[in-house]
C-alpha cells in the first residue's frame, strides 16, 4: 500500500473507534512520510484516547518539532494538556499559539476556559472577550476557514465565502461524539464551526472525565 492508503485506513479505523488500529496504519504512513508533521499530531490523538499520556505528548511534541512556528501545533498540543488536567503546561501552549497567532479566536476562548479552572476569574473574562471581539472581526471581514475536506490544518485565512452562508449546524452541539470532535476541529471547516458554538453552549474541559 503507498502512504494515501495508510492514512485513510488509520482515518477509518480512528472513526470507528479503533484507535490501536489507527496506530498501527499511521506508524505506517510515518514510515514512508516522516517528517508529516500532520500524522504525528493525530497519531498522538489517538494515544491519547487509550489513555496514553507518554505516548500522546511526545509525538505531538514531534509535530511542533517539525513546525515550530506554526501555532495551531501549540494550539493541539495545549487541548491535549487541557485534556490530561496538565492547566499550567496547557496554558503555556495556548499562550505561544497566540504568540504566533493573535488572530485565533479559539485559543483565546480554550486559554480562558483554563484561567476559569486555575481560579484567574479576570485574565479568563479577558481572553472570553478578545474571543469574542475576534469571532465578529472575522464574520465582519469574510474571513473563512480552510474549504471543508482539506488535508490542511485548521488556520484562518482570508477568502470570499461568508461564513454565514453555512446553515448546516448540529441540532444539539452537545451530542457531538467526543473523539470525533477532537479530531474533527483540527482538521475540518464544518466541525470546527461546530466546535465554536458546542464552547459557547457551555463546553468545558472537564468534561472530558463525565
């Protein structure tokens, strides 16, 4: 099989819950790609949903390793963080993600919901705020996310769609499968629009334990 093949198997099994599938498949695409910053990110996801800390961080420190400027490496790495109830590390990634992108409303609103859980209740309201005022600059602007499907990562970039012209929003953003979310907002337009508003219909990170 050449690497198209092991990427779709690894993203076949990882939808149907697989994950040690999933792993096996992109240690096999890492092999014939090593340096794809792209698959070490979701390997790690999918070691992170066995409950494999060790595993999860060092390969999604490879990811930054291989892009070391591109803050949505930062941004991933800091939900998983968030994820394993690491708040101060998670925070120092939301943080350098900013760095790198002062334009990511998200990752103000995720480093606030963290200030929230650490008891900063004014720097938390102040990143809920510049999320905010972001979120209206970007609608106001036309500025879309990557066309859905992409292989890209998810970054902001100007373009001519309005994102309001996309009505197709989950009836209940709460009911969003939890692995599929957290896989689905790094690399998807339409779940991570939904991802925006299952944070704002009161997402927390704990509820990664419930």
């Amino acid at each position: 099989m050449n690497l198209q093949d092991y990427i779709q198997k690894a993203e076949k099994a990882y939808k149907d819950h697989r994950f040690e599938d999933a792993i096996v498949f992109y240690k096999k695409a890492i092999a014939l790609d090593s340096e794809n910053a792209r698959l070490y990110s979701e390997i790690g996801i999918s070691y992170y949903h066995l409950n494999d800390k060790t595993n999860a961080l060092s390969n999604l420190d490879k990811a930054i390793e291989l892009e070391p400027t591109k803050s949505y490496r930062y941004s991933s790495r800091g939900y998983i963080k968030g994820g394993l109830k690491m708040l101060t590390e998670a925070i120092l990634d939301y943080e350098k993600a900013i760095e790198l992108d002062p334009t990511d409303s998200i990752t103000f609103n995720n480093l606030g919901l963290l200030q929230e859980q650490k008891g900063w209740a004014k720097m938390a309201e102040s990143n809920f705020d510049k999320a905010d005022s972001l979120e209206g600059i970007l609608k106001k602007n036309k500025i879309s996310l990557p066309d859905a499907g992409s292989k890209e990562d998810v970054t902001i970039a100007k373009g001519t769609e309005d994102t309001d012209s996309n009505s197709s929003k989950t009836e209940d953003s709460n009911a969003l499968n939890k692995s599929e979310l957290l896989k689905g907002v790094f690399t998807k337009k339409e779940v991570f629009k939904e991802f925006i508003a299952f944070v704002k219909n009161g997402f927390k990170l704990k509820s990664e334990e419930e």
